[in-house]
C-alpha cells in the first residue's frame, strides 16, 4: 500500500499552480498509489475561498476510486474565533485529519503568536500539525520550529519537505530531538535521504509528492535508499496511518 501524505487539490493565488480531483486520481492510478492526504492550494485570504476548497476536498473523501483524507490549511492571522470556527468545522463535521502551516504562503513565522494559537487547535482537536519547511526562509527554516515544539510536545508535527535540501539537517536535528517530530522529505535528495534513515530511522519517516510529477521520483528515491521491506512499509503507509489515525 502506499499513501501520499502531500497532496494538494485547487488552485494556488501565491504560487499560480493548479491541480484537480481528476489529476489526482489520474497520477494514483499510474503509479499504484492507494490514496492520500489532501490539503488546500493556498486560496485567497478570505473564509468563504477557504471553506470553499475545505467543502471540496471534503466532496473528494467520499471517492471510492481512491483512500482520500482531508487536511485544513487556514491562514493563522484570521481573527482567532474564524479560525477555531473553521478548524472545528472541518475536523469535526468533515472528519479531517490534520492541519497545516505554510509560513511562505500565510506569511508566519511557525512560533509566532498567531501561530501558536494554530497548535493551541491542534492540541485541542488532537490532530498532528504540518509545517511546511525549506524554501521561505527564514519563517521557513527548520530551526523556527524550535520554540512551539518546546511548548507543545504533545501535538505531532511533521516537517514537510523536511528542511528541502537545503536545511534538512536541521529538520534532522528536530526529530533527533523531539519525540513528536517526523519527517516528510518531498525535494529532499537521495543523499539526504539516505542520511535521514541512517540518523533518524524509518519509524519518523513519510513518503509524500506534494506535486503529482513528483511522484516517480519520490518512490524511486525510498526504494534506492531503503532495503528492508518491512521499513518501506512503514515509510510509504504505515507511519502515516500511525500518526494520522487513519481508518485504512
């Protein structure tokens, strides 16, 4: 089985890409793919945009050609109530499974105020928090975790794009560090890769595209570098189900 954690669906008004359900299935079925995690493409900063894409992602779980999970993405600086608001409504009504932080694209820094109270949710509502880390620095370096980690031990955070290849030692360093931490290295090369799982271990690891182009190559790279099978199930499925509590 294989699950991509990365997924996105919609438009983006800050990168200008686009991806739909039907790409998505598409790509799934070329690649032997099962399902995913599917986050929003950054919308435009008004609510009515960001249920709007939560609504339809929520229309793709109920697919039965693929495993489809949601994941929230609302910028931080809503005004705290419009954020629980539809934090809540989409983890409790649209039976959500995470939630996520860009900080190149919602412009916050990951332990800032408004971010904080994006973990305070997390907590609350006892799903993991995604950050997206590497390109954006430096909101987006790795090492700006740090602090809200300190805060919050009991919410899983996982590092997407672990620190690009740029700064994937420090998201290393991290989930070294933190027991909550956990890795998903679309970007990331081979090498390191191969370092991840030598410093870190298959357990804190999470195959992801993040693009649906992506996808050979993500699974070439785990499969050249990971040679147990029982350790690349855990990276392709098994963690992700783990952390997310996925119904599989």
């Amino acid at each position: 089985m294989i699950i991509d954690l990365h997924a996105h669906l919609g438009v983006d008004v800050v990168f200008d890409e686009e991806q739909s359900e039907e790409d998505l299935i598409s790509f799934y079925d070329k690649y032997d793919v099962d399902g995913a995690v599917v986050q929003p493409y950054l919308p435009r900063i008004y609510m009515e945009d960001h249920m709007a894409i939560h609504d339809r992602i929520y229309e793709l779980t109920k697919s039965t050609k693929k495993k489809f999970w949601g994941m929230a993405s609302i910028n931080p600086h809503f005004r705290p109530d419009d954020y629980d608001r539809e934090a809540f409504r989409c983890i409790k009504e649209l039976g959500f499974v995470g939630i996520k932080i860009t900080p190149i694209g919602h412009a916050t820094h990951p332990s800032s105020r408004d971010a904080l109270h994006v973990w305070e949710v997390c907590r609350e509502l006892k799903v993991p928090l995604m950050v997206h880390t590497g390109a954006g620095i430096p909101f987006s370096d790795p090492i700006s975790v740090e602090n809200a980690l300190e805060s919050f031990p009991d919410v899983p955070c996982i590092l997407a794009h672990a620190g690009s290849e740029m700064h994937n030692q420090q998201a290393i360093y991290l989930a070294r560090k933190f027991e909550n931490v956990y890795l998903e290295p679309s970007w990331v090369g081979v090498i390191g890769v191969s370092n991840m799982v030598k410093q870190v271990g298959c357990d804190k690891i999470m195959f992801s595209s993040d693009n649906i182009y992506q996808i050979p190559v993500e699974l070439a790279k785990y499969r050249s570098v990971i040679t147990r099978e029982e350790d690349l199930e855990k990276v392709l499925y098994k963690n992700t189900a783990r952390v997310y509590q996925l119904d599989l």
